[in-house]
C-alpha cells in the first residue's frame, strides 16, 4: 500500500539522534559511519531527491568523504559507502585536486554542487572512469566545513540520472556534516595535545614493532610505510646505496603496486650524498 513521502518533520528525530552520536568523544571511524549512515538514509528516502516519490529498491546509492589538505591541495577518502564491496579501497583513495575541477569548485566556493550525472562530467577527472563503472549518475557534492574552515567534501551519489538532494535533504545533510567537521576538529586538537605531550611516543612504538618483525626485509616495509602514514607524502621510496656500482636502487615503495623509479647514478645525485653524510635531513622543493 502507498505511503505519502516523509515529511521534513518526520526525519527530525532520526537527525536529532545522528546529531548526538556525533557530538560524542568517539573515534574517527565511528564518526564517519554515523555519519554515512544518515547520509544514505537520506539518499533513501523517497522525496528527499528530486524525481523520487516513492520508494525505489533498485536504486544504488554512494557515499564518499573526504579531508581537505590545503598545503597539498588534495583530499584524501576517510570512508563513505559503496554499492559494490570490492571497490572498497575506492573510499580510502588520495585525489589531487586540479584547476576547474568540481572538487576544486566545491572547495574554494565552499558551497554544494549539483551533478546531474558524474558518468558524463569531465570535470570529475579521474573519477568519471570510476563512476561509470559503479553506475552511479546523479550526485550533490557537499561541504564539509567547520566555521570559516574548509575541512573535506562528501559526495552523496545515486544510480539515477539527475537525482539529487532537495532544498530540505540538503539542509539536513548539511547539519550533519557540520556536525562532524567539529568532531574532526575535536580529534584534530587531542592529537595535537598528545604529540606536546608525548612526542617520542610515535617513535617509541615504531621501534618496538621492528624489533618484534621477523627478518631485515619486514622491518624496511614498516618503516616505508610509518614514514608514508607520519609524513603524509604522494609517494615515498626506500633507496638502497650500491657502492661496487656506484648507485641508489629503488628497494621499497609506498604506497605499493605503483611502478617506481630507474636507479639513480650516485654522480647524478653527489650533492644530496655529501649532505646526507653529515646525517642531515635534506629537503628538496
């Protein structure tokens, strides 16, 4: 039997709820699933997006959110959700942003963006081949913002051509995700507490997980992969000296499964060598 669409007041208590959980000193995963849990109810509620007026089961729906860097001009994945489960390293992916782009757009604006359909947007980069393959079409590319402070986007998409959020789902929505941009800040200020608190403490488990690794080769993987997570690079690789030929070879990479780079001539690269004899830390713009 036909039920009329919900009514903005009906979804209040649902929000009220999401709006407490986020509030609460809970770690960043938990933050994000509440989060994306709302924001796909939202997504599935008929009247909410536009074109929808009763219940479709056969609509797919996907979530993305992502942390602004503003030194890097990236955004990186902190999760969402995926109609497709092996796609799931999708949510956690490093995107750069580029001149013109919709990402660009919605960061600089600081407002949300429209999308009748992400398959034919070329401004989506990258992106387009990904959303081709997910079938997902209709999107609202949101702020994720704290105050003045531009913290992450989230990308609310659907199966279906044109679909995106109404003036009321968008409002609530965005309640939400200014909701979390304070949580994020929450954690955002403990971290940093700690760290004045107990700098070493990073260093201190790195060491002990090294000395508990199993053989040579384990330890440089962790230690490739800590300096990765710590210093937040596109790319970090392990060079190891080969004195009889006179060169640096690529041991280690990260993140992996990328081609890395041919060996460097230890002439081509003299000054660096001379600096890092001194055990200094060498940084090259």
């Amino acid at each position: 039997m036909y039920s009329p669409p919900p009514t903005d007041d009906s979804r209040l208590p649902a929000l009220a709820v999401a709006l407490d959980k986020l509030r609460a000193d809970s770690p960043l995963e938990a933050l994000v699933q509440v989060a994306t849990d709302y924001l796909r109810a939202e997504l599935l509620n008929p009247g909410v997006i536009t074109g929808v007026g009763l219940p479709d089961p056969e609509m797919d729906t996907f979530i993305w959110l992502g942390l602004y860097d503003p030194d890097r001009h990236t955004l990186t994945g902190i999760g969402g959700y995926l109609p497709e489960k092996t796609d799931l390293p999708l949510l956690r992916q490093r995107l750069t942003i580029t001149p013109g782009d919709i990402w660009e757009q919605s960061v600089m604006q600081k407002v949300a963006l429209d999308i009748p359909d992400l398959r034919d947007e070329p401004q989506t980069g990258e992106w387009q081949t990904k959303m081709r393959r997910l079938s997902i079409s209709g999107a609202t590319l949101m702020p994720i913002r704290h105050q003045d402070r531009m913290m992450g986007v989230a990308l609310l998409g659907t199966s279906r051509w044109g679909m995106v959020l109404r003036n009321e789902g968008r409002l609530r929505c965005g309640i939400v995700l200014s909701e979390l941009s304070a949580g994020l800040e929450r954690l955002e200020a403990s971290q940093q507490q700690e760290q004045v608190k107990r700098p070493g403490e990073p260093l201190v488990q790195v060491l002990g997980r090294c000395r508990a690794a199993k053989d040579f080769e384990s330890r440089l993987k962790l230690l490739i992969d800590q300096a990765y997570q710590f210093i937040s690079p596109d790319r970090a690789i392990l060079y190891w000296y080969e004195p009889d030929a006179g060169c640096f070879w690529p041991r280690l990479s990260a993140p992996r499964g990328r081609r890395v780079e041919d060996k460097l001539p230890q002439e081509a690269v003299q000054n660096l060598v001379q600096a890092l004899l001194t055990e200094d830390v060498v940084s090259i713009a």
